[in-house]
C-alpha cells in the first residue's frame, strides 16, 4: 500500500523529475532562480539579435553588439552601442518590444502570469515567486511581516493588474501618440507601429525610439511629449502603487479606502523629485544656449519638467545630454540613482529607499528610536536593506566607473553619467557607451544586470537563503561620524 501511494506521488517521467526539481529549486530560493532565469533570457536574446535575420544588412551583429543589446532589452535600460532605428530589422524590432514586455515586469512575474493563464489558477509555490519579485524584503526562504504594500493572498489580482495595466496603459499612450504621427506626414501603417512600439518604450521606460531622427521631430510637440511623460510616469510608480489605486478606485464611495504607506511615500516621492528636478534644471540650464537658453520661459518650463521625468528613468531626450552643464548632469545623476518606485519598470535604487533613509536621518536628529510616517512606524529591517542597497548600488558604480575610465580615460563627468544610467536601467546617454571598446561594453552590460537583478538580490542568491543565529555577541559601541 505504501509503495504504491509513493509510486503514484513521485513522478515516473524525466519530464516530472525535470519540472519537480525546477520548482523544488524554484521555492528554496526565488533570487536564484530569478538570475537563472534572467541569465538564459539575455543568452537566448543574444543568439536572436546575432542572427542575420535580425539586422537590416542581413549579417551577423558582433557577439558583443548583440550581447549589449540583449542585456539593454531584458534590463529595460535603453543604451546601446548601435543604431536601433536603422540597425534592426523588422525581426529584431519585434525581439526588442518583446523583450522589453519580459523585462519590464520582471522574469517570476511573467512566469506567474503565464501560469494563471494556462492554469486559471494561482499555487502557493507561484504566489510566492512572484511576491518576491515584488518585495524585496521577501528575497529570502521564510516567513515575512505581511504588512506589505501587497498581501500574499492578494498576489493573484496583482498579476492581473500588471498584465492589464501595461495592455490599457500602453495602448492610451499609443492612442495619444498616432494622430500625432499622421500630422508630421508618417504613412498610417508606420505611424500605427511606431505608436505602438513608442507606447511600450515609454511604459517600460526604456527609451528606445524607432525612427532615426528620435524625437527630434517632436521636440516642440506638447502632446506627443506629454504622452510619453505619462506612460513614464505610470511605469515608473510600480505595480504595487497601480493595483492600490485601482482597488481603492472600484471601492468607490460604498467601501472605506486603504492608502498604504508604500503608496503614499511613492507618490509623494516622485512628485517632489519631479518638481525639484525641473526647478533644478530651469535655474542650471536656463542661461545654456545649448540647450534651453534660446527658448522661451513656458517651452523652458516644460523641457525641464520632461527632462526631470526622463531622468528619473525614461531614457527618453530631446536634447544632446553632453551639452549639459556639469552642475546639471550630477543633478541627473543623482536623479537617475535614485530612479522610480519599487516593482516597477523603473531602475535606481527606489524612491522609498531614499525616503526610509531620509526618515531614519530624521528619527536621529529628533532624538527618538522609531522611524515614522503617516502614522505609521518602519521596522528595523526594512532601514537595513535600504542602507544595502544604497551601499551595494554606490560600490556598484564606484568599480564601473573606474574601470571604464581606465579603459577609456574619458572625462569623469561623462564616464560617471553613462554609468550611473546603465546602473539605474535609464538609457540616457552622453555618447560615450555607443564609443566603447567591445571590454567596456561587457563592463557596461554587467552594471546593467547588476542594476535590474538588483546587489541586494544577487547577494541573497549567492549567499545561503537563511541563517539562524541561535547567539548574540557582546555589545560594544565603535564612533561614528
């Protein structure tokens, strides 16, 4: 009896054997298996974009090109070290929409989706995958305060948040894209297609344009550029943000409404660094004839306001970006760092981390132990991880940095720009990366898995998932400051 009921539960077929282990390793450790993942991804994508079909000449992209590229699609960055408009074929093009789809929700999320929808139904094992793809704080095997922007039981409705979402959110961006395209003179089939693709790159902020001239005919359209600002904007808030306000939403009047403290730190996060970074930029850059100098206060105005919301991790540019004064690319520096909010299309290390910092540094110099907000208090653990964070993410750049300006022995400034913007997936650029050297270019495509892994996961992934110290350690108190 019992050796039947076990030959009935253990799988007889490679394939079970195959598919058991892969859940088995799967939920010991979702950073792994998220790297795992993300690593066969970029691989796979490098064999599609070095393939003659891909190019426009119909021969092979160089091992590095195509690697670079796949790094930058999977990553959402939107660097590159060729012409994406005029290098890709009509293949390649679709490899790159495609691509940044996947990346833009993250590997276990997709993976989650695609089981709800050939199962229509959600295991515990996949809530669990995609919850730490969601949450940092669940990065490591075991049990974690619920007091989540997102509960365990509500993964299911998140997934079909990201999924709907990104189709409503992309096709009313594309939407408000194509009459304009028909207005500069663009046949209609090409202006449907380029809506399309110019919707997903502003979504999934990326930053990729499909024409060669970029945005360039649009520099001066209000509405086109706006558009793009708000498929940024709502990329760039996070799923978990998007799923809150839409629950709220469909409460209406009739039901009490829930703001989460994950949901208003954001949302007030991006809208002051918004607002400051526009500020910023109207008072470095308005006196740059290069750049916003020659224009007039409303078009200075809203320039700024769309180079403040690229910067952050849009990618996007209606100016050179090496034509900046150098006050004005550390302030984008510090912009794209910081970049969107968390589980979201956008890269740095998070709004929230840097508003969790800012209120412990608040919480010390009033004298008081705990660090609130909203009415709400913030454990110790989640201060930790944001200092990890920070200090991974600052190490991160500090090594690239100096290892490209030893390559190159370009000028700081600009090594430092396009580092950080490979580091925090933003894609803008001051010319140097499409300049590489085929090492430099491994050594960006490197800080941009670093920077969309996430240090904080890669280093849960390769240390032990779980430790238990069973002791604790005399205290003693070093000096600090």
């Amino acid at each position: 009896m019992n050796a039947a009921r076990v030959s009935r539960l253990t799988p007889t077929t490679w394939t079970g054997r195959a598919r058991d282990a892969v859940n088995g390793f799967a939920g010991r450790s979702p950073s792994r298996f998220a790297i795992v993942v993300f690593v066969a991804l970029i691989l796979v994508f490098t064999l599609l974009f070095s393939l003659p079909i891909a190019s426009v000449e119909g021969s092979a992209t160089p091992l590095a090109d195509a690697l670079f590229t796949a790094v930058s699609v999977i990553c959402v960055t939107g660097l590159s070290t060729v012409n994406m408009a005029t290098h890709w074929s009509g293949f390649g093009h679709v490899l790159v929409y495609v691509g940044v789809q996947i990346g833009a929700v993250g590997v276990l999320t997709m993976a989650s989706i695609l089981g709800l929808v050939i199962s229509r139904r959600l295991g515990l094992r996949a809530r669990l995958m995609a919850a730490s793809d969601s949450n940092q704080l669940r990065i490591h095997s075991g049990p974690v305060a619920e007091g989540q922007a997102v509960r365990l039981g509500e993964i299911g409705n998140l997934l079909v948040t990201i999924a709907a979402s990104m189709v409503v959110i992309e096709a009313i961006v594309a939407a408000l894209l194509f009459p304009r395209m028909l207005l500069a003179g663009i046949p209609a089939g090409e202006s449907a297609l380029n809506s399309l693709y110019y919707s997903a790159m502003a979504f999934t902020n990326t930053g990729f344009t499909p024409n060669a001239e970029g945005l360039a005919p649009f520099a001066e359209d209000y509405w086109f550029l706006g558009a793009l600002m708000i498929g940024v904007f709502l990329g760039a808030i996070g799923f978990p943000v998007i799923y809150a306000i839409a629950r709220n939403l469909r409460r209406g009047t009739r039901g009490r409404r829930r703001w989460s403290l994950h949901l208003r730190l954001t949302l007030w996060m991006m809208v002051i660094l918004l607002v400051s970074g526009a500020v910023l930029y109207i008072i470095l850059e308005s006196g740059n004839p290069k750049t916003f100098g020659g224009l007039d206060p409303g078009h200075t105005i809203f320039q700024s306001f769309f180079l403040s919301t690229m910067a952050r991790s849009g990618g996007f540019a209606t100016i050179d970006i090496s034509k900046l004064n150098g006050s004005s690319l550390l302030v984008t520096d510090m912009l794209m760092f910081i970049g969107g909010g968390s589980a979201s299309t956008a890269g740095g290390i998070k709004v929230t981390t840097l508003a969790v910092l800012f209120l412990a540094a608040l919480a010390e110099a009033r004298g008081v132990e705990s660090m609130d907000a909203f009415r709400r208090r913030i454990p110790g653990d989640v201060l930790r991880l944001s200092v990890a964070i920070v200090l991974w993410g600052a190490t991160t750049v500090a090594v690239s940095s100096i290892v490209i300006l030893q390559i190159t022995k370009a000028p700081l400034d600009h090594v430092l720009f396009d580092v950080i913007s490979a580091f925090a997936t933003c894609g803008l650029s001051t010319g140097l990366t499409e300049k590489l050297p085929d090492v430099g270019i491994y050594v960006m495509a490197t800080t941009m898995f670093l920077g969309r892994v996430g240090t904080v996961t890669l280093a849960a992934a390769l240390a032990q998932s779980q430790r238990r110290q069973l002791f604790q350690r005399p205290e003693e108190r070093p000096l600090v400051g």
